[in-house]
C-alpha cells in the first residue's frame, strides 16, 4: 500500500460529505430555513470525528513526520501551510457547532450557518487538492518500503485509537446521510 493511499480514501468519503452538504445548503438557503436540522448535526459529527480526529490526527501524526524525516520542512514548507489550514477547518467547525445551537435554541444564526457551511465546502476542497496534488506526490516520490509499512502502521493505530475501526466504519457510511 501506498504511503498516502489511506489518505486519499479518507479525502473521497470528505468530499461525498462536502457535496452532500452543499446540496443541503443550496435546500435551505431556497427554503430560508433549516425544516430538519439532522443533516447538519450529522455533518457536524462528521467534521469533528472523522475528517478531525480522524483523517487530520493521521496526517499530523504519521505523515506529517515521516515526511519531516524525509527532508520537507515543516515551517516555511508544505507541511507548515497544511497545519495552519487544519487550524482553519478546525475552526470554522467549532463555529457552525456554536451556529447551529443557537438556530436549534433560539432560531437565530441561520446566515452564519450558511456562510460557515459555504466556507468550509471552499476550503476543504483547496485543501484537499493542495495535497492530492502536491504533498502527497511529494511523500509517495520521497518515501521506500520501510517508510510506507511504518507509517500505514501508524495510520491503523492512529484510527483504532481515535475512534474505532467500527466508528469509522460508521462515520463513511455517515458521510452518505447528511
């Protein structure tokens, strides 16, 4: 196995999600309100655990390292400018979490709801195009065997120890509900 192929797995079932919720997003903004609020939760529960503590802890934790080892650099590098834009996802998800109670308590916050759902849809995707397209190709020309067996290694404990393999298996499948 590739030293990047469980991550561009991880990166499809994030994009079904993100179409997904664009086609919840384009239903609400025509309809002016969120009838059902499930999908947005779902979303939110994605977000947090698969493409979070998931996806992002594999990058940050085996990844991200090895190909430190391998002579990319962290800061001033590509490893740097992914970092910062976990940060940013992180984020804007710990914003629309904080949106979404008050639309469910209060009624208010449905534009934020929106323009957060929108910018996360935006940055995700050139994220993950940034390493599809460059930090991966990278990590796959740069790394031999010994690299891509410890990391893969890593990729499995990492997702064991976050949240199952039967939570994961759980959160693809949630990818297709929102």
């Amino acid at each position: 196995m590739g030293l990047t192929s469980s991550l561009l797995r991880d990166h499809e079932v994030i994009l079904r999600a993100v179409q997904n919720l664009e086609v919840r997003v384009y239903e609400w903004r025509r309809s002016g309100r969120i009838a059902d609020p499930a999908p947005l939760q779902r979303f939110i529960e994605f977000a947090k655990l698969f493409a979070d503590r998931c996806h992002h802890a594999k990058e940050e934790r085996c990844l991200f390292p090895c190909m430190e080892r391998l002579g990319v650099r962290r800061e001033g590098g590509p490893i740097g400018v992914m970092l910062a834009e976990h940060q940013i996802l992180r984020s804007i998800v710990a914003r629309l979490e904080e949106a979404s109670r008050d639309y469910l308590r209060e009624g208010t916050g449905f534009e934020a709801i929106l323009e957060l759902c929108t910018e996360y849809i935006y940055q995700v995707r050139q994220h993950i195009d940034k390493e599809n397209y460059v930090l991966f190709p990278m990590g796959e020309q740069l790394s031999g065997e010994t690299d891509r067996v410890g990391v893969n290694r890593c990729y499995e404990e990492v997702e064991a120890g976050e949240v199952g393999h039967t939570i994961h298996e759980k959160l693809v499948r949630l990818a297709e509900e929102i």
